[in-house]
C-alpha cells in the first residue's frame, strides 16, 4: 500500500492494541471467555426476551462444574439454587440432572408454571448459553451472554491471540465518527417462528430493507435519515405507495425502531404486529472487506 497507507494502518493497529491491552488489564484471567480456555461454561449469564409485549429475563450461574443457578421471570418463574447438571462437551448440552424428578426445584416450578424445559445449550464460539422453554403453544429460546468476561484482546503472553478480525470488529469504530454502512443481518425467534432480517445502506440516504418471517418485507431504495445520535428514519415508511408502508400495512404492522450502535457497529429493528413484538439486532458484514483491503 502507498506510505500514508501503511502510516494510518499502523496506527490504526497500535490504537486497537492499546485499547485491547487496557481493557484486558482490567479483566482478569478469571474474566476470559471460558471458550478461549478450553474448558466449558463458567460463571455469570444473563439474556431477556419481549414475548407478546412481556419482558422475560434469565439467569445462569454456574457455581461449579455440576452445581448452577437458574432463574427466570415472566410467564414462566423459575428460582432455583444448586441444581445438578451434566456438561457434554462435544455436543455443547447442559443436562439437568434431576428436573424430570418430583421435588425438584425445577421440576416443580416448570409443572406449576404448565411449562417444560426444551434444552439447555452452551454455545462455545461466542460464550452464550441458550436455554428453550415451551409454554402452551410458544417455544422461547432465550440467549444468555457471559456477563463477566471481559473483552478479549490480543494477550500473547498468556498464549491467547484474537484475531485482527475480531479486534477491529470491536475496537475499529470507536476510532472514528461512525455512520452505519455496507450490510447488517440478524435473526431471533418469535412465537417458535424464525424472523431474518437485512438492511444494506446503499448511500447516506437511501437502503434495501428485508425481512422474512411473520412480517414479510422486501424493499429496494428506501430513502432514510440518520440523525448522528444512533436514530434512523425511514422518510417515507407512512405514504401510500412507499414499499415499506404497502408491506407494513399488509400485515397491519408497523415499525417502532430503526437505531445504529456505533459501538458495536450494529442495527436494531423492532416491529410491532397486533400484540407480538419483534426486536432484531443485525450485525455488520463488512470485517471481512477490511481483511482484504489489508492484505492487498
């Protein structure tokens, strides 16, 4: 690359450096994704999920390799200490030992809730454990993120190193004054359905809208605002003939949020169909563009 290149590229490395160093220093080795390690799950996860306008929280804490925590609140109550549990490492599945026994915490709180518990999943790439809980007609996967591990930075003195990918996915645009750009998708589950959603920003003002699922949208050219502060508008999503609002008003819909986190560098979405809320947070595509303009 030409000198001034090279110049901004290497600053730009040693500015994520720093500031994965630092907040690594912060941590402690007790903070480092269990994932990272080799070892299964460990410590503190917390998740939520708005399911027919009622909030659903869930908590996770593992106090030893067979013994966990488990709470959750909402249509489903659960609060339930030292609970044995089996860990199958190959599969990533979180057994609970004795939730099929009477006089079990968990046995009981699910049986007077009329709920079952689906399964429990530990999900080693990105240190989430995913717990499903059907209720009557609804299936809920709930995604619970490791609340005490601190940002992994490169820390080659341990033997561990992130790859620049994930450093600058995570580091890169607190550097700059950051508008989103290129593709961001995403998917949750809603009443046991798959929602998908993608947004592409074409220009500053205009971008491509899809969302499949319960709510189906496919719109080219959407003209839009963005005000800076992490809010999007869609200028046109409330005149007859816009796509978004014919597809919207469809299936008597409508779109609360459209917001862009600088920070994580990501887009949220949430719809509203008659009582079920769809909140989707879509992710940026384009590390992997920076990856080969580096390497050219």
């Amino acid at each position: 690359p030409p000198a001034t290149m090279m110049f901004f590229t290497a600053t730009m490395l040693a500015a994520i450096a720093a500031a994965a160093s630092a907040e690594h220093l912060r941590g402690s080795m007790a903070a480092l994704p269990a994932a990272l390690l080799g070892a299964g799950p460990a410590g503190t996860y917390e998740g939520s999920e708005t399911v027919l306008d009622q909030k659903i929280n869930a908590k996770v804490v593992l106090t030893s390799d067979n013994a966990m925590d488990l709470s959750i609140s909402g249509v489903v109550d659960i609060n339930c200490s030292g609970e044995a549990y089996s860990f199958d490492g190959a599969s990533g599945a979180i057994t609970l030992n004795d939730v099929g026994t009477e006089g079990d915490c968990v046995h009981d709180a699910l049986a007077k809730s009329g709920a079952t518990l689906d399964g429990i999943t530990y999900v080693a790439e990105s240190d989430r454990i995913d717990v499903t809980v059907m209720y009557e007609l609804l299936t809920l996967t709930m995604e619970l993120d490791h609340v005490d591990a601190g940002m992994v930075s490169s820390v080659e003195n341990l033997g561990l190193v992130a790859p620049i990918s994930d450093l600058y996915e995570k580091y890169f645009f607190r550097f700059l004054e950051a508008t989103p750009s290129g593709t961001y998708t995403g998917e949750t589950k809603v009443v046991g359905q798959k929602v998908a959603g993608t947004v592409t920003v074409v220009t500053d003002t205009s971008m491509d809208v899809t969302v499949a699922g319960p709510v189906s949208i496919d719109c080219k050219g959407e003209a839009f605002t963005y005000d800076g502060k992490g809010g999007v508008t869609l200028d046109n999503a409330d005149k007859d003939g816009d796509c978004i609002h014919e597809a919207l008003d469809k299936y008597h819909a409508s779109i609360m949020e459209i917001s862009y986190d600088p920070a994580s560098d990501s887009v949220k979405v949430t719809i509203k169909a008659g009582i079920i809320k769809v909140d989707l947070t879509l992710n940026h595509q384009g590390a992997d563009l920076y990856m080969a303009a580096m390497s050219a």
